[in-house]
C-alpha cells in the first residue's frame, strides 16, 4: 500500500528508494503487530504524520484524525538504544532520526532484528546501519547479532563487562551471538498464510481460517 509494489518486488539500487522501503516495511511489520502504530513504530503522532507526509504523501492520512488519540510510550530500554544510535548518524535530516527512534522500538521485539524491522534479510539491515549510522556499524567487525551487537556497545559506553569468556570463540553462548539468522521474512510470511488462505476450500459452509 505504501510504495505500490510487493515487498519482495522492491527496487533498492538508489540510496533513496532503499529508503522508502526501509520506512514501508517497518511501519508494514508494526501494523502487523496490531493496536498501535505510533506506540508499536516508536514514533510520536507527530514525527509518524511527518513521516508519511514526506515518503509516502499518496496515504491520506491526518495526524488530527488518526493519530492524536495515541502516544509513543518510550521505555528506558528503547531510550538507551536510540541514543546510541543517534550519537552516531551518519546521515543528516529527520530520516536518521526517526530511524533511530523505530530501530530502538523495533529491537525489543523477540525475533532477528531484521525480522521485527520487516525487512527482507539481514543484508538490508547491515545496509541500513551501514548507510545511517555507519560510525556504529563499523565497529562491528566480526558481525555479531545486531542486537547483542548494540547491548554490548551500550556495556562497553558504561565500563561494564558484558561477557565473562574474553574470547567468543570460547564461549558457550557464541551461537546467541553470531549464530544464522536466515529465515523467511514476514511479509513473505504473512503473504504466503493470506494466499494459502484464499485457496483453501469452503468445506460444509465453514469459511477457511
């Protein structure tokens, strides 16, 4: 509905079409989760109206009548996130900061980072953080999990130990760390589910769930 093409159809090759379908799959992938969307994207009424109205200006949607009903709830947790990722943009204007913002909500959903942002692999992720907050993505060298890669950066800021084993070669939990995250995306799920469910036969009048 956003960019008027499916997910998996999206082109990328520009830095400023990745952007649009950076911001399309993760509103898609908090709309999907339900109740709010400002609570669920990370963004104020405001900075969502704004979003919107720049990116995708074709959805006629009003701040005044959509969204004034709903406030992001922003916890210490995602608040710590965002600030690291805000102390260390690399690209100017109000998409760094709005991607700060959904990215910090985004990671405290249970699944890969890449997952819970809607994209369509781990590589868009590495390239999104690559592209915005590239001091921050640098220093991940040995391509640990984005989100204990953040946790970890959030110890070391502190002076705290995040790891007892100096050596993740050693460690019991390295498959928590830098273990694959490949899978199936969830637009590619979501839309596999909608169309078994529309080819499902009607059976003694029960419609297909």
């Amino acid at each position: 509905m956003l960019t008027g093409v499916l997910p998996e159809d999206a082109e990328i090759a520009a830095d400023s079409d990745f952007d649009r379908h950076v911001l399309a799959s993760i509103l898609a992938a908090a709309a999907m989760d339900g109740g709010s969307l400002v609570e669920k994207a990370g963004l104020t009424d405001h900075e969502l109206a704004a979003l919107l109205d720049q990116y995708f200006s074709s959805i006629e949607l009003k701040a005044e009548q959509s969204l004034a009903y709903f406030k992001s709830n922003v916890t210490d947790e995602v608040a710590v996130v965002r600030d690291l990722l805000l102390a260390r943009r690399s690209t100017e204007g109000d998409i760094g900061r709005w991607l700060a913002a959904m990215i910090a909500r985004r990671a405290i959903e249970p699944d890969h980072l890449w997952e819970d942002l809607g994209l369509r692999n781990r590589g868009e992720l590495s390239r999104l953080l690559s592209r915005h907050f590239a001091p921050l993505a640098a220093c991940n060298i040995n391509n640990m999990r984005w989100k204990r890669f953040f946790y970890r950066t959030l110890c070391e800021d502190e002076g705290l130990v995040m790891c007892t084993t100096p050596v993740c070669t050693q460690c019991n939990d390295f498959i928590v760390c830098f273990g694959d995250e490949s899978g199936e995306s969830r637009m590619a799920e979501r839309r596999r589910a909608v169309l078994l469910q529309a080819a499902s036969p009607i059976v003694d009048g029960d419609w297909p769930i």
